[in-house]
C-alpha cells in the first residue's frame, strides 16, 4: 500500500490557487472564449467555493494552482477538484 499516491503524498492545501469560471451558454462551456477568475486564495479555499457550486454548474469551472506532483496540477478540472475535496476531508 506504500506505493499509493495519495497515501505518500502530501499536497499543501495553503498554497496559492484561482478558482476560474467558464462563460456559458446554454449550461456549456463556450470554447471560443476564456475562462476568468473569480476567486484568488488558498487551494482550500478556492476547493470549498467550487464544492459550494451547484453540481449542475461545477463543469463550467476549474482551478489554477502550483503543481504539487503528482496529485496537483496546473490546471484542475472538476473531476479532479471533486477527488481533491474528497482527500482533503479524509485527512
């Protein structure tokens, strides 16, 4: 189980993260535009306001954060978001 990469690793909730939103359409991301911040903080913080989300609206939205190999990366979808508030309350 050492192998694990959530057991071995540690990710730095406190470290600097934006929380970016998607303009929409119809519910759907618009790829012709950009996404914008909408909240700079803490990777714990910019994690509970995503998770505030309405589940319906999460997918408009991603984090921007320092990598913290290999469970942080630069970019983090929902999915990936959703997986880190669950490690974070495990912890």
């Amino acid at each position: 189980m050492g192998d694990s990469p959530f057991r071995d690793s540690k990710v730095n909730f406190g470290a600097a993260a934006v929380l970016h939103k998607w303009p929409s359409l119809g519910n759907q991301r618009r790829p012709d535009r950009t996404s914008y911040p909408v909240i700079e903080g803490t990777l714990d913080q910019c994690i509970s306001a995503f998770m505030d989300k309405p589940a319906a609206t999460r997918h408009l939205y991603d984090i921007h954060a320092t990598p913290q190999p290999p469970l942080v990366t630069a970019i983090l979808s929902p999915e990936h978001i959703a997986e880190l508030s669950r490690l974070r309350e495990f912890l």
